[in-house]
C-alpha cells in the first residue's frame, strides 16, 4: 500500500493536474474563459481557445500531429527474432465493467494486448506486462493478465504492476528482466506512444524491437479532403492523444536534461 505522501504519487498527480489544465478539452476552455472574462482585452485569448479546440479536433491538423508521432513502421520477423520476451505496456482500465465483474482493461490496453498476444503466439516468446494503479485499487497490470489468459490463452511470465508513468514501465520492468538475464525486448504500445516509450526503455539499459500497434492517423496519406477540416469525434479523441505524447515526449527530454 501506497503511503499517503509518497514523494513519487504526488508528483504522479501533479503531472496529471498540469496535464490535465494544458491538454483538450479543459486547456482550450480555460484559455476561452480567460479571454472572456478579461473582456474586450481578452478577444485575442478567446479566440486562441478556440482555434485550439479547433486544430485539436480536426482529422487534417490531427493527422498532421500524428505522422510526427506514429512513424515507427509495423515489425518484420527479422526484427523480431532478435527479441528476446514482448513487454506489454498498459493504457489503463475500465473501472465499470459489470458484464466482467467489475474491472477490466480499457478500449487502449486491450489493442495493445490482442497484438501482443498474437506476437506471442507466433513466435514464443515469454511476456511481461507492465502497469500499476495510483489509487487503492487492482493494478492495471493484473487486468491485462487476466485478459491475456481468459480471452487470448496466453499466460505472461513476468508482471510488473508497480509503475504510474513510462518512465517507472521502463526502469521497473527493466530490473525484473535483467534479473532473468533478458537484454533484448520486443515493445509493444500505441504507434503515437512508441517513440516515447522507446526511448525511456533504451535509456533504462534495455534493447528494443519496436512492435507498434493502434495507428490512429494515416501515414500513407491521401487525398486532400474538405471534411476533414470539420472537427469530428474520433479526430477530438486522437487530438487529445497527440498532444498527450507530444506534451510526455517534451517532459521525458526535459527529466533526461535535469
């Protein structure tokens, strides 16, 4: 059990407050809100808002956002067999899920899991899964393992359900590995999240195979269509997880500095 000031969950929650103050849908209205409340002083701010909420909800600009994050190609099987286990990273849980008891992986973790699943089957290797919880609750970890064994008949070696961000996957998962004399991994996550995740586990001493999945752009790209300066629903969801990894990325070079 977690202490209640544990030095590492309030800086956990700290990153979550900021983040959750800069990033969609809260960082546009504040910047409305402000504008209007300054008044005709304020026009300039409303509006950023606004072209804000804009450029993060539409598929052009959102797709913009994501070829610079999700352009890690899918892994051959020549990359693979370098690999040595799959890690598994978590992307959080569904706390009401009645029809499975309960709890149980989100939309994210379970695309992540499927492929990781399949990765196992077709070429042996042992897993982990990584992921804990910030709350007195199930780690997310336990849920991709259920998972992994009721609906996808593969039973993971190692679990790690202690780490809150990227950054506690890589150095967590990296100390149980190497205790098992594992050098090399096959990563599986979010094609947007990959290069972030990469990089903090090379930094924690690990080689790694990159076995993105979840594209959510296109990278092959297309036709110019006027639609897509529409804002849309699936474009807001992916705009809020562009700006996420871009916002970690900067603050993972900035730990990396300080």
């Amino acid at each position: 059990m977690r202490m209640p000031f544990d030095p590492d969950l309030i800086l956990f929650w700290a990153k979550k407050l900021a983040a959750l103050a800069i990033l969609p849908p809260l960082g546009p209205l504040l910047l409305i809100a402000a504008g209007l409340w300054r008044g005709a002083r304020g026009r300039g701010l409303a509006w950023s808002g606004l072209a804000a909420a804009w450029f993060l909800s539409t598929p052009a600009t959102v797709g913009w956002m994501l070829s610079g994050l999700e352009a890690t190609r899918p892994v051959t099987d020549e990359a693979l067999a370098s690999a040595e286990a799959i890690v598994i990273l978590a992307g959080g849980q569904r706390r009401y899920a009645p029809e499975f008891g309960g709890s149980t992986v989100n939309a994210y973790s379970l695309e992540r899991v499927r492929y990781g699943a399949r990765l196992a089957r077709e070429t042996g290797l042992p897993v982990m899964v990584s992921g804990g919880t910030a709350r007195e609750e199930t780690a997310e970890a336990i849920w991709m393992r259920d998972a992994l064994v009721t609906d996808f008949g593969v039973t993971p070696r190692w679990i790690e359900a202690g780490s809150l961000d990227t950054s506690d996957n890589a150095e967590f998962s990296a100390r149980l590995l190497r205790d098992d004399g594992i050098q090399v991994i096959a990563l599986v996550t979010h094609a947007a999240h990959m290069p972030r995740a990469a990089s903090a586990f090379r930094d924690a001493g690990l080689g790694v195979v990159e076995a993105p999945t979840a594209w959510q752009g296109n990278p092959a790209g297309g036709p110019f269509d006027p639609k897509d300066l529409l804002p849309t629903p699936r474009a807001a969801l992916s705009g809020w997880y562009a700006a996420h990894e871009w916002l970690g990325r900067l603050v993972h070079r900035l730990a990396r500095v300080f």
